[in-house]
C-alpha cells in the first residue's frame, strides 16, 4: 500500500464540474494499493498518517500532527501510484490491486482515517476526478506498507 501526504492549506475534489468534497487545512492523501495489500497495512498506514509530525510548532520545527491542531484530511484514490515505467514509454499497472478489492480497501482508510475525530473529506472511487489543492510548505511524504 502507498501513499503521497501532502500538507496543504486546502483542498477539493470535483467531479463533472461540480465540487464533490472539500477540506481546509491539513493533509491530501493520495492513497494506491497493489496485489496482496490487507485491512492491517489500512490500519497502520492511517495511524501513521493522522500522527506524522510534518507541521510546525512554535518554534518552526516540524513537531507536530494534523491532530494536534485539529486539521482537516482529504483522502483520494489513485491506482497509478503502481505504475511501472522501467519499460517502454506507457506505463504499466500491473501491480496495483484489482478494483474490487482495492475499493474495500480504500473504504476502510477512509473508515479509519475519519474514526481519528478529524473532518474527512473524499474522492470517489474510480471516477475522474479533479483535485485542487494548496501544497503548504510544500511538504509531500511518501509512505509504503509492503506486503
């Protein structure tokens, strides 16, 4: 399982030209699983990312968490986070997960990721999407959890 975290002061997901979701500040979670990933890498993974210290505290140091001060999540599916470009010049997906599965999956981030306290907002599972965002800092973390 992947994620990109970014810090961002806002973000928004819409569809068909109609704003779907929005958060303000917090984190953009871009979230992709492969073949294989489980609810237990869902449950460390969203721990994880509602505890990262990627924010600044008093003193300017990266020292705190979106829950320390109460931010907001946006949390979007993305199954090119397993592209494959080592051939050619189309990627392959073959390793991320098949849509039913990695749904189920998605779902229980989500699940998780809200049951924290903190507001959550979300994409739609296989739609076209357009995210807008402000990436603050800019921080963008990368997190894996491999099977």
């Amino acid at each position: 399982m992947r994620l990109v975290i970014q810090r961002t002061s806002g973000a928004e997901v819409w569809i068909d030209g109609a704003r779907h979701s929005q958060t303000g500040a917090g984190l953009l979670i871009l979230f992709g699983t492969q073949a294989g990933d489980t609810e237990q890498s869902c449950a460390w993974l969203a721990d994880k990312a509602v505890n990262l210290r990627i924010f600044e505290d008093d003193e300017g140091r990266m020292n705190r968490s979106v829950l320390d001060f109460g931010g907001e999540i946006m949390i979007v599916s993305q199954f090119t986070l397993y592209a494959d470009c080592r051939k050619g010049r189309r990627p392959s997906f073959g390793k991320a997960q098949d849509p039913a599965e990695a749904e189920k999956l998605y779902d229980r981030f989500v699940e998780l990721v809200a049951a924290s306290g903190l507001k959550t907002g979300a994409g739609v599972f296989g739609a076209r999407m357009d995210v807008r965002f402000n990436n603050h800092g800019p921080v963008t973390i990368l997190l894996d959890h491999d099977v």
